[in-house]
C-alpha cells in the first residue's frame, strides 16, 4: 500500500511564517522520535522551497525509487523515511508553478509514496495558511500540529495566524515551540533573550496550549544543520538536542493517548 493509510498519526509542523527555524524543527523532531524508537517520517511540503534535503545529509541529484511505475519509495536518511520535492528536482531548480500546480505536487507526495508501517510522519509546512496547508488538511487525517514561532511580536503574530487556521479546519495544537529563544555567548556563556523572552510560552497560554522547548540560538545548532547531520545525531547532549528530544517524547506520548483522528471537517467562517 502507499499513501498515509499505513502511517498512525501524521503531524504537521507550521510557523505561519517563514524564517523561524521550522524546516530545522522538524528534521530533528524527527530524527529524535526515531532515536527514541518510533518508526518516524519526514515529508518536506514546502514545495517551493524544499530543505529537507540538505537537512538530512542527502546529496543533490539523488532521487527515491519508483516501483509499479509511479509509487516513489522513500529515501532512508539520518534514521527516517523521507519524502521531498528536493528529491524529484535538482538543488538550483526554481519550482515556477501556481498554487494549484504545487497543491497537485504535495498531493502526488502524500497518495505515490508508499511510507510503510510508520508510527509518525512528520510533516514540514512551508509558510502560510493557503493551498498548501488546505490540501494536507483534506487529502489526511492530521492528529495534530506543532506550532514553530520565535519569540518576536512580528513572528507571534503569524505563528497566531496559523494556530487560528488549523482550528478552523479542527486540526488540534499539540503545543508551540519556541526557537532561537536565547543566544548564548560562546565566549562568555552569557545568556541573551536577542528577540525577546516569553513570547511562545505566552502564545501557548493564550490558546491553552503548552510550550514544548525553548531551542536556543546556536551555531553549533546552525552549523550540524548545513552539514546534513541534525544536532539530535551530531551532538546529543547538546543543549538543543535535549530540548528537542524531549519536545519529541511528549509529542509522542499525547499521540499514543489519542486515538486515529477522523477526517476534517473543513470550516472557514469566522
């Protein structure tokens, strides 16, 4: 079987804005999930801007397999099932298209690939409340979604935006995260809030919600992302990949506390 028949629980991971670090989220929520010992998958949904390939140490050119003549098998990287656009195009494509041409992409995504027996599939959500976010609203049963923000009033303000989207289409907030949180001196180890402090846990009170993390500002963060190699992996006892994994054993234990959503009820009246 392919699509996300075979998948328990699909999460999707939004910011409303772009900018804030979800792309980063994701992948090490992921990779965290797996190496807390569920079976974990990453569809990267930011058609126009995909990342996930880099995230994941992928080389540029490497495509899935396709069996039956149009069912894409994920590609295996950093311990998850990974699905992208990256994947089917080249690092240096511009993806040129109208929102129906990139709706039809990320559905093609969901339903050709065949993701297995997976425990979670996360799903990386470019910026937004438009076609995109729609199209995974109606074409699966989302259990939940991650809201990604920093703790900026310019950034609270879209991540507001995209919690109020997925209540509209009844899509439950799991909890916010809050990144790039603290900078904290290499040198000194002085700890500055740069972009504020408390934004993302005041985002959470608001909608009833819980703050997952505060991911710090980090090079090291920064630096392990470009190389393809999650913090989560490269350094595991790294402040950030503790946060993250912790994030991820409590987005997972909600999920096993609740039951195989049914499919949206889409509404959007005010």
């Amino acid at each position: 079987m392919q699509g996300v028949s075979t998948v328990k629980h699909v999460v999707a991971i939004a910011s409303g804005k772009g900018g804030v670090g979800k792309s980063t989220v994701s992948v090490n929520l992921a990779v965290a999930a797996a190496q807390l010992g569920f079976k974990a998958g990453l569809l990267d949904a930011d058609i126009y801007g995909p990342s996930q390939a880099r995230l994941l140490g992928v080389a540029d050119g490497v495509m899935p397999e396709v069996v039956e003549e149009k069912i894409f098998l994920p590609i295996e990287a950093q311990g998850v099932a990974s699905m992208s656009m990256a994947f089917l195009t080249r690092e240096k494509t511009a993806m040129v298209w109208r929102g129906p041409m990139a709706s039809g992409a990320l559905q093609q995504m969901i339903e050709s690939t065949r993701w297995g027996d997976l425990d979670v599939l996360f799903v990386d959500m470019p910026p937004g409340t438009g076609d995109i976010q729609l199209t995974l609203s109606q074409r699966t049963q989302l259990s939940g979604v991650v809201v990604v923000t920093t703790p900026q009033d310019i950034a609270l303000i879209d991540a507001r935006r995209a919690v109020e989207m997925f209540n509209k289409v009844s899509v439950p907030v799991l909890g916010m995260i809050q990144n790039m949180a603290t900078h904290v001196c290499s040198n000194c180890g002085h700890e500055d809030p740069i972009f504020g402090s408390e934004g993302g846990e005041n985002l959470a009170n608001e909608y009833d919600s819980r703050l997952l993390a505060n991911i710090p500002l980090s090079r090291r963060i920064r630096e392990t992302s470009d190389a393809g190699e999650p913090i989560v992996l490269a350094e595991p006892d790294n402040a950030g990949a503790l946060a993250y994994r912790d994030a991820a054993s409590v987005i997972m234990a909600s999920l096993d506390k609740a039951a195989r959503p049914a499919a949206p009820t889409i509404s959007m009246t005010d």
